[in-house]
C-alpha cells in the first residue's frame, strides 16, 4: 500500500481535491469576454454565467466583495478589542471569554490591524484617485478570487478583463514554490511593470493552469454601431436592446 498524503488530508487538500476533480471529469469550465465598450459583454457575460452555472467574475463585483469583507473583519476585530479591553469597577478584566461563544468569529489581532492598514491605504488612496483602486491591490484582489474554492471548483466567467498583456500577466502567471513571485524576465514585464517586446529579449510567460482561462470570447461590431450605441444610452434613448434585454447586434 502506498501513502499518498504522508501530510495528512487537511494540509493536501487542494491536490485531493484536483484528483478528485480529474477522476470524475469535472474539469472547471473558465472563461474571459473581452470586447470594445459598449459591445454587450457584460450582457453576455451573465447569461454564459448563468447558462453554465458558474460564478461571475467582474472588476467592479470582486473589489465591493474585497472591501465589505475588509470593513466586517475590521470592525468584528474592533469590537473583539474593546471587550477583551473591559475591566470592573475593581480593575479587573471583565472581557468576553472567546470559548463563552463558540460560534463567535475570532480574528487575530496582528490580521485585522494589518487589514485595517490597508483599508486606510485604500481609502486614502481613492480619495486622490477619484474612487480608484491601486492596480496592484486590483490584481490582488482577482487573483484571490479565481483562487477561491468555487472557482477552483466551477470555474468562473471573468468580465472585461484582462485587457493588456501586462494585466494578464499579473492575473494569471505562475507563482515562484519559493519566493511567491517570478522574475520580471519569465513574465515578459519589465522592471516599470510594462510589457517586454519579446522581440528585445521578453521571456514567454509562465502561466498558473489553475488561474488562466480555457476560453477567450472576444465581441466585435463596427464602429458606426457602437458609437449609435454609445450616443443613445447618453441621450436616455434605445440602448441597443430588445424588448427582452437581449443587445440588437448589426445585421
């Protein structure tokens, strides 16, 4: 008999569960729509979500996700704080025994403060930035996502975006097993983050399989439509769509 988690199941589970997945052939279906503004993608992108039951990935969605968890944490570890700080009339500590409540959520104190940190960074940051997240936090946050168990599991459909190669890169390439980065010559990015002309010595990127796509749906449509498009949802008018909400692409 041969052991094939020495380590135990806990501390292997992401292999078990890849094996597990590969056996059944439940391999996660993981797709990009990418398109010219104003093309229907986001249109699209929740009815291929919906149609294959799989999660919808957007900028927009992941970053409010990110930062809602980031003010719960933050203010759950708040409030842990303050009652561990309680005394009695006498002095003495008062605060909330955590194995009083069982179901109650503890945080280390070291993670919250560190995400606290961040959420002051944030928002400083957003209020110089016209609401702007900084693009490294932005990958973070995606990369962590496209991570995540559902994901991993299911796959996932991921709405306008990446849109340069330099994003992509960032998104989807290969963690380093033992420094968690890859040298800017593997990812093809110079030392500005900016791409390298693989012609002038850029290295081919190296891609993590579990992150990247299967699928890259790319919508197109003239010009001429597109600026109609554009032009008549600023006017409050038609905005390219049918009575059922479906985007009325040009014969």
């Amino acid at each position: 008999m041969q052991w094939r988690y020495e380590t135990g199941l806990i501390d292997n589970l992401p292999r078990f569960l890849d094996e597990f997945r590969r056996a059944r052939g439940l391999t996660p279906l993981r797709m990009i729509l990418l398109g010219p503004p104003m093309a229907g993608k986001s249109y699209y992108a929740a009815k291929l979500a919906s149609y294959y039951k799989l999660p919808l990935v957007d900028v927009e969605g992941v970053t409010k996700e990110t930062m809602d968890r980031l003010h719960r944490r933050v203010a759950l570890g708040l409030a842990q704080q303050e009652r561990e700080q309680l005394v009695n009339e006498n002095g003495e500590a008062v605060g909330t025994d955590p194995a009083a409540d069982p179901n109650a959520e503890q945080i280390d104190p070291a993670d919250w403060e560190a995400e606290k940190e961040l959420l002051d960074e944030l928002a400083e940051f957003a209020k110089l930035n016209n609401g702007a997240v900084p693009v490294a936090h932005l990958h973070s946050f995606l990369r962590a996502k496209l991570a995540s168990m559902v994901c991993q599991n299911q796959g996932y459909v991921l709405d306008a975006f990446p849109t340069t190669r330099s994003e992509a890169l960032a998104l989807f390439r290969k963690d380093d097993a033992e420094n968690g980065t890859l040298p800017a010559s593997a990812t093809g990015a110079n030392a500005d983050g900016n791409d390298d002309d693989a012609e002038n010595g850029g290295a081919r990127a190296v891609l993590d399989p579990s992150l990247a796509p299967d699928n890259v749906l790319v919508l197109d449509a003239p010009d001429d439509w597109l600026r109609d498009r554009a032009m008549q949802r600023a006017e409050g008018g038609d905005d390219g769509t049918d009575q059922r909400g479906r985007v009325q692409c040009p014969s």
